[in-house]
C-alpha cells in the first residue's frame, strides 16, 4: 500500500540538502512506497530556502541552480495541493487557536490548513515536518506526526 507523506518545506529541504534530518527521511523514503504530497506553498518556500543557502554561504550559486533544477523535476511526481480560500480561512481559525499559546505562524498555518484538508479526504500516513512548535500543532490537530530533528 502506498503511504501518503505530507511534508512541510522545513523537511522537505532536507530531501535537497545534507543536513540534520537528512538520514531519517533516506530511511523512510527508501522503506515503502510512497507519495509525496506538498502544498503550492511550499513551491515557493523551497526556493526561497534555497536561496536564503546561497546567502549564508552553506550552497553556491550553481548548486542553488541545479538543486532547483532537480526539485522542479521532482515535483511532476509529486501530490500538489492548491491552497483554497476554504484553506485560507482555515488557517485564520489554526491562528487564533494555536497562535497565541503555541506560537503558530501564517504560513505553516497554510501548510497546516492544506494537510489538514487532505487528511479529511485521504488519510495522510504522516505529517513531516522539521518544525517542533508546527509538529506540536498538526499533533494537537490529530495529524500522525513525523518530527525531523533541525
């Protein structure tokens, strides 16, 4: 049976980039089978996550280039979820229950909202995410969790 992962792009980044976290999304990718779902939010986060690499000095220029590159190409097999205004507000709700004690913020409010969508539809087999106060909430929100240490 196929699994169905949500990641976060505080995970996926981890898929492009040697770092803390890397080995255990390897091990669970390489497991099973698999299908990746994203939000078109993280899209979007990924390059500027990349891009924030070339500035700090961790990538170059041409790694930036050729690991966009690969992600673009990867993304064709991946779930795409487009987030919907019904996801927008959603998020809005996620904010005003998680924001104040929790500290949820807007756009993994988005990416919470997004899984949380799916997960009502097609049960998500794991919520993967690098982000302990996001993993914190999607947990709360009855989501199985996957917490990659940063």
């Amino acid at each position: 049976m196929t699994k169905q992962l949500f990641f976060d792009t505080s995970a996926l980044v981890k898929l492009y980039h040697q770092e803390e976290g890397t080995a255990v999304l390897d091990n669970l990718l390489a497991e099973e089978q698999f299908v990746i779902v994203i939000s078109d939010l993280c899209i979007i986060e990924m390059v500027s996550a990349l891009a924030k690499k070339v500035r700090t000095e961790e990538i170059t220029a041409a790694v930036f280039e050729a690991v966009v590159t690969a992600f673009e190409e990867d993304v064709l097999g991946f779930e795409v979820l487009h987030i919907s205004q019904e996801e927008k507000h959603r998020a809005v709700e996620l904010l005003k229950s998680w924001g104040l004690e929790e500290g949820l913020r807007t756009l993994d409010a988005l990416q919470l909202a997004s899984a949380l969508t799916r997960n009502m539809t097609t049960s998500l087999d794991l919520f993967v995410a690098a982000d302990s106060t996001l993993v914190s909430v999607a947990k709360k929100e009855s989501l199985p969790v996957l917490l990659v240490q940063r």
